[in-house]
C-alpha cells in the first residue's frame, strides 16, 4: 500500500491477495474501507487492489475540475504506474462512472468491466435522488459531521478541514449532465451490470443499460447460445447502499470474473 503519483494527484492505493487483478474503486465520500466486508471473498480468486479516488480517503483533493473523464485517466495511469496489464475493474456508484469512463477511454486497459449501481448518463438517477445530489454543498457537510462516512474521513484525510471541500466538489460533479449511451453501446469488453431490487436507479433504466450492451433484444435459444457476453443481474433485498456490503455481491461478481463467456451466435 502507498501512494502513486499520477497526472498531478497523489493516488493512495492498497494490494492485497495475489493472482489476476481486480481493481476496486468506491462510491461517494468512501475510501477503500467501502469494500471490507467483501474483501475476503474477493481475496479467495483475486488479487485486490482498491484505490481512494481524488478528494476521497487518502488521496487529498487537487486544484482541478472533479470529472469522471479526468478521474479515469487518473486510474488508467495508475495501472501504468503499477505495470499492470489488462485488469477486472469493478467501481460502485460514483466510481462505477469512473470505471466506466476508464473502460470507455481506455479499452485496452480493461479486461472485464463490473458496474455495481451506476447508470449510464446522469438522468438514470430518481429524480429524488437527483435533486438530493444537487443539494450537495458545504451546508450538506456540516450537517453529515459526526456520521460514519465524516468520521472515517477524519481519521484518515490528509487533510481533515477539507470535510466542507468534498461535499462542494461533489455537488458540482453531480449536478453536470452526461449521457454515455453511444459509448457505452460500443464498449469491447464484457461487462456485468449489478443492481439492488430497492436501488436509487430506477429498474426501467437498469434495463435500457443491459440493452444498450446487447442484452434482452432476443430469445438465447435452449443452450443460451444467443445471449450477449454481458450480463444483468439485479440483487434481491437491498438497497444502494448496502449492496456493496452484501454476500450476493462477490456471489455474482467472481463467476462472471472467472468464467468463459460464449459470445453470442
């Protein structure tokens, strides 16, 4: 573990475990502690390695714009920096669109793509998510101090006092509109989308998603032979926010890590 820098920005990253790479990146105001309790499932066919994103964690904040676009080539060159071939990525919520920028901007960099609660362009949100992500400012920081996620920023920030910067930065990330759909129907490697049954992405859009990489415009046949390499899978009884801590998720994750994958006939 330790930091790398990159593009400017100092990214702290931990390694664990060994065999093929699978990179992990965090939601919102996480850090790499976000995946802990399913690490050690994880742990048992990969090697590990999660990243606290810029402004995020370990990693203090820089002087630029917050982009995902940005933040992707951040992770791209992370793996340069590491000399690591094509690697699994997984990223949840805000580091699902990360991933998926880094998978758009660099394929070749990707092996397998996993998408835990991420849409594909910024109205996939429900609106009521939406207007909350709008409301995200230096007000919003001070009435989550004392919560977990500020608590865990205080002890391990290089820079506590940028509590209020966070949220500030966050607020304008979210509130620019983006639609990745065109890329997005391009993309070369298989990807798993992975959503809770009670998540803050509305089902319709989950499916407009898969259908964007193939999925659900046909019958597969009796031996699945016209399915896409893609894969939807949708986790009963949780929520957006703790389907990252959740059994089900390493579950679904690691088979569609590990097995072949037939591309369609």
């Amino acid at each position: 573990m330790g930091y790398a820098d990159v593009n400017g920005v100092r990214l702290w990253y931990e390694v664990h475990g060994s065999g093929r790479p699978l990179v992990l990146l965090h939601g919102g105001y996480g850090s790499v502690e976000t995946f802990a309790r399913i690490r050690p499932a994880l742990l048992a066919r990969r090697r590990v390695i999660a990243v606290d994103l810029p402004g995020h964690g370990r990693t203090a904040d820089g002087d630029r714009p917050w982009r995902y676009e940005s933040m992707a080539d951040d992770i791209a060159a992370l793996l340069g920096h590491l000399d690591l071939p094509a690697v699994d990525l997984l990223g949840y919520s805000l580091g699902g669109g990360v991933a998926l920028r880094a998978a758009i901007q660099h394929p070749a960099r990707v092996r397998r793509l996993v998408l835990v609660s991420t849409p594909y362009r910024r109205r996939g949100w429900y609106p009521r998510v939406l207007a909350a992500m709008s409301a995200q400012d230096e007000r919003a920081a001070e009435r989550m101090r004392g919560t977990p996620p500020h608590q865990l920023y205080a002890r391990v920030a290089p820079r506590p006092q940028d509590w209020p910067a966070l949220w500030a930065r966050s607020g304008e990330l979210l509130r620019r509109e983006y639609d990745w759909s065109a890329e997005v129907a391009a993309l070369p490697m298989p990807v798993l989308l992975v959503y809770a049954d009670a998540d803050s992405i509305p089902a319709r859009h989950m499916v407009q998603f898969f259908g964007l990489l193939g999925g659900g415009h046909r019958d597969p046949g009796g031996d699945g032979g016209g399915r896409p390499v893609s894969r939807l899978a949708v986790l009963p009884g949780l929520t957006h926010d703790d389907i990252v801590g959740s059994p089900m998720l390493p579950a679904v994750v690691l088979p569609f890590l590990t097995h072949q994958l037939r591309a369609p006939d």
